[in-house]
C-alpha cells in the first residue's frame, strides 16, 4: 500500500474515482501478508498487487465494478482443483480480499491519510469488512484524531481504541466487534491497517532471561535485537528466528543505533563495565521504557556510578530498575512476563493491580 499511495493520491485529488482491492486475511502459503493493495483507476489503469499475478485478473474485474456499483465486495481465492483456469493461487494458499470503490464522498479521509504516511506520520485506517454495519466504511485513527465513522458512536470509539493499540505496534489485521462496539460479540468484522513501522525492542546482554525477553517481545510485535559483547553467548541459534543478534559492546552499538518514543531497552547484563556505559547512552536517548535488571544492591550501586558519571536526578527518573513488575517471578519466561507487563502498563498507564481491586473503566480511553 505504501508503494502506491502516491498515485492513489494523484487520483484522489484530481476526483478520479478507483477500486482499492486490499488483502485483509490470509491463510497457509499464501503469497501476500494482510495490507497488500492493488488499484484499478482512470483509463482502466492498474498498480499494486494482491497476489504476484495468480488472481490479479479476476481483482482487476472488481474493482472496476466496485467503482461502477458504488459497493464494495468481499472475495476469497484459493487453488481450484476443478478448473485450472478458475482464478486460484497455484501455492495452495488462500487469501480473502476486500475490493471497494474511493472517492471524496465515500472516504473523505483518503487524502489525509494518504499525507500522514507520505510525511512519516503515524495513522491507521478501519475498514469494515463485513456484517451488519456498512461494508467499506472507514474510520482513520491517529494517535491524537479520527475521521470518517463505520456506522455508530460505539463502534467508532471501540475501534478507535483497537487501532490506537495496533498502531503503537505497527500491527495489522482484522478485530471483530457488536454492532454498536461490543468487544464480546463477533457480527462486525473490521480490518485495521496499521502505517507504522514496528517498534524496536532492544536486548543487551545475550543470557537465558534476554533469549526469553525476546521471545515475548517478539510475540507483542516489536522488532527485537540482541546485543551483546561476548561471541560465545550472542549466537542466532540461542534466540527465536526473526530475532537479530549483534556482537558489540553494547554502549556502542546503541550509540549508532536510531531510537524513538516507542523504543524499548532491557539492560539485562548486570555488569558494570558493561551496564554504566549502555545507561550513560540509553537515559539521554529517546525510548518508552528503559528497564534494567540486577538485585536491590546491584541496583543502588548502579545508580551510585550513574551519578559519578554525570547524569541528573531527571535522567535517572527514567530507569526502571529493578525491571519488571512485582510478580513473584522465578524462572527467565516467568520474569519475561514480568517485563512485558510493565512495559504494557507504562504504555498505557497501567498500575499493574490486579483488576480485582481497580474500579472504573478496564479499557480507559
């Protein structure tokens, strides 16, 4: 999507109206992940791509008339054993694709939409897919507005609230909902298209708790690296596929290293060569969460050399040390969990009490 919004915004905003076919699931081995888009605008001309070329004839015939009709459609493709020549995906796979007309008055947040992500700004689109509310209705959500509506209040504020979360992950695909936002109920299926990339968690200190740490961070959708000094202990196969491993002093890795206001950082080396210099860097960086671990005494020793090192009370109100919530954690999954909740609960302001003994709304806006 992101390679042909350009032109979709061309379109866009010369009133050219153009079907957007977006795959919204996918299942075995498929060809495309959720959010793959392919237009059909003026002159019948095509961009994009839903499936490398197995069903992009059978897309192409509706979107023309999804634009023709004013209403989107819903369709599933999948190998046919009985016609070879059916529109199918040859891989075996199956993927389900939302074809839907846009236009100023049937999205008047296309344009918007199309800016943010043009400008590296944060957004992500709700697209209802099917049942009772009206398919192909859409909601943009940014971290601080929304426009358009999928049907009613509820709905709306539900789904604004889902997508605020799956943006802060980088996160897309599909939510189900009642009619007028209930997260209980399944009768409205809604995709969200989140246009962020994910946020990186950063692991320093290659032992048993960080291959845990990156495991959980991985599964919560963050893009994780470890990083460690010492070859022995930073080898790939000691962490999940998908999980980059560095052998670096950690201080100077994270010194080259882009962070922002969504990074996390888990200092999990309890080694003062190593920890003191890392926390120099990491309290004057951006990040969301900077946790390290180590006993009551490693803790207070640390912030000691911390202040012989220069950095004030404000710097060090940002560490999170020891890491992790009070669970009574023992084992390194036990403790990862430990660290995954407090970082969800600074997230979104969370007290980490059982909800037992909270009162007010679970889900607060």
């Amino acid at each position: 999507m992101r390679e042909i919004l350009p032109v979709l915004r061309d379109w866009y905003a010369a009133g050219e109206p153009f079907g957007l076919a977006t795959v919204v699931a996918v299942s075995r081995s498929a060809p495309r992940d959720p959010g793959a888009a392919m237009a059909v605008g003026p002159d019948d001309e095509v961009v994009g791509s839903v499936s490398g070329g197995c069903v992009e004839g059978a897309v192409f015939e509706l979107a023309r008339e999804a634009v023709a009709s004013g209403e989107a459609r819903l369709e599933t493709f999948g190998y046919s054993d009985d016609d070879a020549f059916a529109a199918g995906l040859t891989c075996g796979g199956e993927i389900t694709v939302l074809v839907r007309p846009v236009t100023p008055a049937l999205d008047p947040s296309f344009g918007a939409v199309a800016a943010s992500v043009a400008a590296g700004g944060p957004v992500a689109v709700a697209t209802v897919v099917d049942g009772p509310a009206r398919r192909g209705a859409t909601l943009a959500v940014w971290p601080e507005r929304t426009c358009g509506t999928l049907g009613t209040g509820g709905l709306d504020a539900a789904v604004a609230a889902d997508a605020r979360g799956e943006l802060a992950l980088g996160a897309t695909g599909v939510r189900h909902y009642g009619p007028g936002g209930q997260r209980r109920e399944d009768a409205v299926e809604v995709f969200l298209h989140s246009f962020a990339p994910p946020p990186r968690m950063l692991v320093f200190g290659a032992i048993d708790h960080a291959a845990a740490v990156a495991r959980i961070g991985d599964f919560l959708g963050y893009r994780v690296t470890v990083c460690d000094a010492r070859p022995a202990f930073a080898t790939p196969r000691r962490f999940p596929a998908g999980v980059e491993v560095v052998v670096e002093w950690p201080h100077r890795y994270l010194r080259e290293t882009d962070t922002d206001g969504r990074t996390v950082i888990c200092v999990l080396t309890h080694d003062p060569k190593f920890d003191v210099p890392l926390l120099e860097v990491a309290l004057r960086r951006p990040a969301a969460y900077i946790g390290a671990m180590g006993s009551r005494r490693t803790h207070d020793e640390r912030r000691h050399r911390l202040v012989e090192a220069g950095l004030t009370e404000g710097e060090l109100s940002r560490l999170r040390s020891p890491v992790g919530l009070d669970l009574g954690a023992r084992t390194p999954e036990e403790v990862a969990v430990s660290v995954a909740a407090e970082i969800v609960a600074l997230r979104w302001g969370g007290s980490g009490a059982p909800l037992t003994v909270t009162t007010g709304a679970i889900h607060p806006s």
